[in-house]
C-alpha cells in the first residue's frame, strides 16, 4: 500500500471510461498488452464504491443533524434542571457548592493585541 494517497479528480471514472474505450477502439490492448477485462473491472468497482461513498456520506450527514439538533435539546433539559436546583438551594452554601462543577468551561479569550 503506498505511504501517501494520491490526489484523483473528482471526473475520474469518465476518465477511466473514456480511456477504456479509446483502447478498445484502437485496439491498444493488443498492442501493448493491456488489461481490458481488469480496467472494465477498475471501472465498474470505482463506480459502486463512489456511489457507496455518496450514500454514506448523506446517511452521515443526516445522522449528524439530528444527532446535535437532540443534543442541544438535552442540554437544554440539563441547564434547566441545574438553573432549578441553583435556585431551590441558593441559601445552601453546601450545596451550590457542590454544583460549581457543572458550571460551563469558560475559554480564556485572547487579548487584543495593542501597540
């Protein structure tokens, strides 16, 4: 297996079959030895496999807007579940306390940069 990918354009398999048939009709594969029969089959398997690839990536995509449309909504639950218990305890120093590690991660924003 190589050790990097090789770029291929996205028009490849018209490429593979327009080439193909050149062969064919000039009758290369005779000439030089070539493999019809694989490169039919090199485009026939490059073919499905885009269309699998296509499929799956549509199925992720769908998968994945509903999968954080449904986490934001249980977020939300859990926020208001803890904005709740915040507030029937806040006269409860123990308590408030021991839901401080709930509480959002806050990101260190960046200064801006002054000269």
């Amino acid at each position: 297996m190589p050790k990097s990918v090789t770029s291929v354009p996205s028009n490849f398999d018209a490429q593979l079959d327009s080439l193909t048939n050149r062969i064919r009709s000039e009758g290369w594969d005779k000439k030089f030895s070539l493999d019809l029969k694989q490169l039919d089959l090199a485009l026939k398997t490059q073919r499905s496999d885009k269309q699998k690839d296509s499929k799956l990536r549509q199925d992720y995509q769908a998968f994945h807007r509903r999968f954080t449309s449904g986490q934001s909504a249980r977020y939300a639950m859990y926020m208001q579940a803890l904005t709740i218990l915040r507030a029937a305890h806040r006269n409860q120093p123990d308590v408030l306390k021991s839901l401080e590690g709930f509480k959002r991660k806050s990101t260190a924003r960046k200064k801006p940069i002054t000269k």
